[in-house]
C-alpha cells in the first residue's frame, strides 16, 4: 500500500535533489512551489499594508531569487496563458516538458544584468473595426516579466483604490458594473450625472520617467525600464519606444494600474470608510469606478462633472495621457451610458443594466458570419463551434437585464440555423429537414425547436437557458494576497465553476477545483474571464484538456468504482509510477 508519507518522500526525491539541468518538469510537486509563491506574496502584501517599505524590499528581492518563483513564472507563461504558443522576434516557444524544465533552470542560474530584447508589432482587429497594437515580447522577457509581477503586485495590491477592477487579480468587468449599479440604483440616487472619460491609446503613452518614479525604489526597476524601452520590430524594422508600455506583455496591465494609481484622489473622491470589507464614501463625494484605462465618474451635479472633467485633465498630463475628446462627454443617467459592452440607463427611478446595442448588433453578425461558414459541414461542427460563442455571451451579460436580448438572439440564430439545414437538403422537403434537426433534443426543457444532431445526441443550447442573477461586488479592498480571506476567495470561485455544467462542474465543485493529484487548480483562478470571448475560451477550456489528455477524468481509487475524479495526466502518470516504484522497494 502506497502511503501519503512515502509518496511525498518519493516526489521530493525527484523535484528538490540537486538543482541541476536534468529538471523532470512533470514530476515537480505544484502545490508546494504555489504554496510558496502564495506565502511570499502574502508576506509583501502584508509588510505593504503595514507601510514596512524596509521589510517590503527585502521580501521582494527574496521573490526575485525564490527558485519556485521562477518555476511558477515558467508554468504560467508556457502552460496557462492563452498566448503560450506565440512567439516573440527569436521564434522561441517552449511546448514541451523538456523545454520548459531547460528555461526554467537556464532562468534560474542566469547572473548578469538582464539585456530585454524588441517585442513584435502584430494587430488585432477591434470591435469598432479599427486595428489594436499588440507588442510580443521574446518568451523569456514574459518569464522574466511574470517573476517580477509575483513581486511587485501584492506590494500594489495593498495600495491600489478600491473602486479599480481592471487587470487586478480577484476582480473584474462585473464588479465594475456592480459598483455602477450600488452607486445609481434607487428613487433616491445622488450621483445621477455622468462624466463617460474615453483615454486616448493609453498604454502607448505612458511617461516612462513618471512611471519609473511611481515603482520607488523596487529591486527590479531597471528591469522594468529595459522593458519600457526595449523598443518595437515591425516587419522588419526597428523603431525605439520613448514612451508607453506595450500591450501582449505580461506585466503591461500592472505598469498601467501603477500609472493611474490615484485617480480616485485626483477626481476629488472621499472616503469615509475604505478598509478590506468595504468602502463609505462622503455625501458630497462623487464616485469614481474604473477598469484599467476606461472609467465613469458619477456626481451631483453637472458642473461637478465638469470640475472633475477639468481636474483629471491636469492629473493626466504629466504622466503622459490626455483624454479622446470624441468619446468623453458628460451625460445624465436618464439617456444612459455604454461601459464594458453593457447600457445603463435610468428608467422613471429605475436602474436597468442591459447588454449595449453595439454588443448585440456584433453578437448577430457573428452568429451569422459563423453560421455561413459551416455550410457543407453537418450538425456536430455547427454545435461545437457554436456552443463556445454561446456559453461565453450569456456568461459574460448573465448578470444584467438579459432575458429580453437572449430570446431576441436565440430567434435570430434560429433563423439562420434553419435556413442552414435548408440548405444542406436542397432535394428534401421542408418536414424532412425540421425532423432531423430541430426537436426536444435536451429532456429537461420542454422546447421542441432545440437544434441537434441525432446520430451523437448532442444539441446547441440556447441563451435563455442560462440563469439570470445579480453578481455578488467584491467587498471593499479585499485581495486574494490577504491571508485571512481564504475562504470568501473560495466560495467566489465555486460561483463560477457552476458555469460549466453538467458533470465537469460537479466534479469541479467536489474537487473545490483542485486536481488530487497535486492538490493544484485544473483551471487556472487568479485573473477571471472579461469578455463574451473570453468566457467563451475559459467554458470550453475544460473539455479542450480532456480532448486533448492534458486533464483526464480517471477512476478514483477506493470502494466506490463508480466514482470519477478530474486529474492532470501528469498526476496520473505520476501516481502510477510511484506505485510501481513501492512495489519495487517492497
């Protein structure tokens, strides 16, 4: 019989011998290069909010040497983000267990001072039909940019406003429009005039001196301004960067956060209570919610709004950013407002928060464009590819007025899905063609035009099948650093593996999402999805790795043959050899 101490000796014995190139990357024990990682970033968060600068520094230069530090970084960068398999100008990516245990300790031993290379120009095309400048920094800058976020975010987290949501861990486009909702709801509602600020290219801008001078005296700041003014390669050529941090880098969203750290100050916000379970502000205060470079000021009056509009104009200035005069105006909450793909908007007393008419009107097309280039394929391509799109919209605007929008989009796709299925049985008639694809398909709901296939049983599922709900704002300056919020970071988190469905998100939920192999998270917790397209990515993340064996569903050991358990295929194949490893030994 294998026991927890033997097989704790055995996965010792291979991860933390001698640190040496022959790292087995897939046997390292996650949970305790996390948990490390995690007590360290809460020691800088705490020493932070102690305003102990000395014993914050010293903190930070331990997180920069800690050697599970870098193994965490590597992790995050080659396995987790959604950018792992692009390259910078070198070409080099690290897909493979060998390459990322060679980075690692190739990372780990590097001694001299760090040389940051061009990061590659590439567009991504916006919702407004312009093109949006992405900077790729080299695969080793991002590692490099990841250990130093591990050290300079909870230093930040314990400082940052309380009302900033963008790019934080633990917090989200949903928390700023909860905020929005608490600050606007009610027949008595104060704040009820609008300054609707647009920043102009803000991470293109930023003052690198201001910036440098906002990190103090932080142990890797040289680093960080190597990275600033690395410089850009577009097609071929190179072109310094004099100012402003590029968007694509790991560290990027930080820096801007920094950036804009005092906002709140600057808008003329007072607070009468700001601690980690919430915030008062002053009667006569307005209140300013802001997700990275987008922000709502909410005031009494106009010329409020306009003496703000005015303040942060000057506030902007020397740090390199001003406003898009196009896009910033001053409204009243009756005509409403779009901000982060949602309309708000004030009805006889009444706070509706819905999905933006741009929104919908990108959704449709979308649908449509996707619909039209499945012709010729059958039904299961069309769900497959649909249901992602699907799963992300209604996750994204589920807590908004959305039930009116979600039948208005399900009559749309039917539409198209049904001019599809004409399509593809020209020669049959119309009967025909309805019978095989549409019918009560899913037994829990009674709706006979549910689009399916009847060879493999599967359907589409339909927006208004997800349940609306308002969410839950994150209290006050709560962080996940702060050790003693554990358990508030991890009812929030079982809120959201309800998502998924079915028998993944039982399985999550049983498992607190935690693999038993390593005890580590089978998706990854800390920065939430933001967008329909990300929640999109994340709902199907889950059945990707078990498509792919990176996450299996393996019988448990012990009585019960019928239960199953989520567990990383590493931690499988490593429970299994350390089982032949015992009874070798016995």
């Amino acid at each position: 019989m294998t026991t927890p101490e033997l097989v704790d000796k055995l996965d010792t014995d291979v991860v933390n011998g001698p640190q040496d190139d022959n790292l087995e990357w897939d046997a390292i024990w996650w949970r305790s290069v996390e948990d490390d990682v995690r007590r360290l970033r809460r020691r800088i968060f705490k020493a932070s909010q102690d305003g102990d600068l000395k014993r914050v520094r010293n903190l930070q230069k331990l997180m920069l040497r800690s050697r599970s530090n870098t193994l965490h970084s590597v992790r995050r960068v080659t396995q987790h983000n959604a950018g792992r398999k692009t390259a910078g100008i070198d070409g080099e990516v690290a897909l493979t267990a060998p390459d990322r245990a060679a980075l690692a300790v190739d990372l780990h031993r590097h001694t001299t001072p760090w040389q940051a290379r061009p990061v590659k120009r590439v567009y991504i095309p916006k919702a407004n039909g312009t093109q949006r400048p992405l900077g790729i920094p080299v695969l080793r800058d991002r590692v490099q940019q990841a250990r130093v976020a591990n050290a300079l975010e909870p230093e930040w987290e314990a400082r940052f406003e309380p009302r900033s949501y963008g790019f934080r861990p633990g917090r989200g486009c949903h928390d700023a429009i909860e905020a929005i909702y608490w600050t606007l709801k009610g027949q008595r509602a104060k704040r009820q005039w609008i300054l609707d600020a647009d920043l102009s290219a803000a991470f293109d801008r930023i003052d690198h001196d201001r910036l440098i001078a906002h990190l103090g005296t932080f142990p890797a700041r040289a680093m960080v301004a190597g990275w600033l003014a690395a410089g850009v390669i577009e097609r071929g050529r190179f072109a310094p960067t004099e100012q402003g941090t590029p968007q694509g880098g790991v560290i990027s969203p930080m820096l801007l956060n920094i950036a804009l750290h005092g906002m709140e100050e600057a808008a003329g916000v007072r607070y009468l209570r700001r601690d980690t379970y919430g915030v008062e502000t002053r009667a006569d205060s307005p209140v300013l919610v802001r997700y990275a470079d987008d922000f709502v000021v909410m005031c009494h009056t106009k010329d409020q709004a306009e003496q703000v509009w005015c303040r942060l104009g000057e506030w902007l200035v020397p740090r390199g950013l001003a406003f898009n005069e196009d896009k910033t105006h001053i409204v009243h909450a009756d005509h409403g407002f779009d901000f982060l793909g949602f309309n708000i908007r004030r009805y006889r007393g009444k706070l509706l928060i819905k999905p933006s008419p741009a929104a919908m009107k990108r959704i449709r097309q979308r649908l449509a464009a996707e619909v039209r280039s499945l012709r010729g394929a059958n039904a299961e391509a069309v769900i497959r590819r649909l249901t992602p799109i699907i799963r992300g919209w209604s996750a994204y605007y589920r807590n908004a007025v959305s039930k009116e929008a979600f039948a208005t989009l399900d009559h749309h796709l039917w539409q198209h899905l049904y001019r599809w299925a004409l399509r593809s049985h020209q020669n049959k008639p119309r009967h025909w063609v309805v019978n095989r694809y549409f019918g009560m398909f899913n037994p829990s709901r009674q709706h006979r035009w549910v689009f399916g296939d009847r060879h493999s049983g599967l359907y589409l599922r339909q927006f208004v099948w997800t349940k609306i709900g308002r969410h839950r704002l994150v209290m006050g300056t709560a962080s996940p650093d702060d050790p003693a919020l554990d358990q508030y970071w991890a009812d929030r988190r079982r809120k959201t593996y309800s998502l998924l469905g079915g028998i993944t998100a039982s399985l999550l939920l049983r498992q607190h999402g935690r693999c038993p192999g390593c005890d580590t998270f089978l998706l990854s917790a800390d920065h939430g999805p933001q967008s329909p397209q990300e929640w999109g990515q994340w709902t199907s993340t889950l059945t990707r790795a078990l498509r792919s064996n990176a996450v299996v569903m393996d019988a448990a050991q012990g009585d019960d043959p019928t239960a199953h358990r989520l567990m990383h295929a590493h931690c499988r194949q490593r429970e299994q050899r350390n089982r032949q490893r015992v009874q070798t030994i016995q």
